[in-house]
C-alpha cells in the first residue's frame, strides 16, 4: 500500500509518502517507509489526502513500542551563506604526479564501539553545498516523526555545513 500526500503550510509545500509492505505471514509484521520532502516543482496529483495519511499513522501509532528507523536524507546550501568544516575545493597544486587537481568532497562516519551512528558525504558542485546523510533513529510511531527525524538530520548535518552569513 502506498499513500502520498502533498499540502502547503506555513507557504511552504510539504510531500509525505507512506508505504506499508508485509514482512511476514504474521499481520504485525510490517515494513513502513515513511518518506518526507519539501518539493519545488509542480505540484502533481495527490494519491491521498492528509487526513487518510494521518488516520493511518495514528492507528500504526497506538504501539509504544519503540522503533528503529533507517535514514536518509540530503541538503542543499550555497557556497556564498555556508562554509563547512573541511575547507571545500582543496586545490592540489602543491602535490605533484596525482591523478586529480581538486578534492571537492568528504565522506565521514561517526562511531559508537561497533555501530555506525551516521555517515554524512560532503560535496561541493557549482558553488552549492550537497550533503547525503544516513543515520538510525528510535522512537515509536508518532504524527511528530517527520518532524523529529528531519531535525535530527540537521542538526547532524550543521556539524559539517554551517552558515557564515546572512545571506539566503
């Protein structure tokens, strides 16, 4: 099953997709992908209204059970407001026989004994920074989960791309 809706909020557009796929020959066992974006192109039809998206997260939200969930997400700055914690393009004029003349992204991963928190790639393409993230997230089912995990996911991103001026 897979529900998207779109709305406008605040004069910002917002798009959530649902999908919920059996993982099992138990009714319990389910897969949800809950995908959340603030899209700028046209807005296309919509396959569901908030309401029906939200009456479904809230029935799948009546467990307390505590939930893992795979991230992912990827913004986008300017070069010209944003600076990030390792100085992009790194010029290779100094080093001498290499395969390359620019080093215009990173990829960093963060630890906890054997687990991965996170891994954020930094790259810097036509004067924007691009940043892809993957890191895990717990809670329970919640109307707020979107909201959460997407604060999650800049506040892991803003320790690599943060704003040097107040331009837009």
């Amino acid at each position: 099953m897979r529900l998207r809706c779109e709305y406008v909020a605040g004069d910002v557009r917002h798009a959530l997709t649902l999908r919920i796929s059996s993982l099992g020959p138990k009714e319990s066992d389910l897969g949800l992908s809950l995908v959340y974006s603030q899209p700028t192109e046209n807005p296309i039809q919509s396959e569901s209204s908030v309401s029906e998206v939200e009456r479904i997260v809230q029935s799948l939200a009546q467990s307390t059970q505590q939930l893992r969930f795979d991230c992912g997400a990827r913004f986008v700055q300017n070069r010209e407001a944003y600076t990030s914690l390792i100085p992009l393009p790194l010029r290779s004029d100094e080093w001498k026989d290499l395969p390359f003349d620019d080093i215009v992204g990173f990829r960093f991963r963060k630890r906890d004994g054997d687990r991965t928190v996170y891994n954020v790639i930094v790259e810097l393409i036509s004067n924007e920074y691009h940043e892809s993230l993957s890191y895990n997230w717990e809670s329970h089912l919640s109307l707020e989960l979107p909201s959460a995990v997407l604060n999650a996911g800049k506040d892991i991103v803003g320790r690599f791309v943060f704003r040097t001026s107040a331009k837009p």
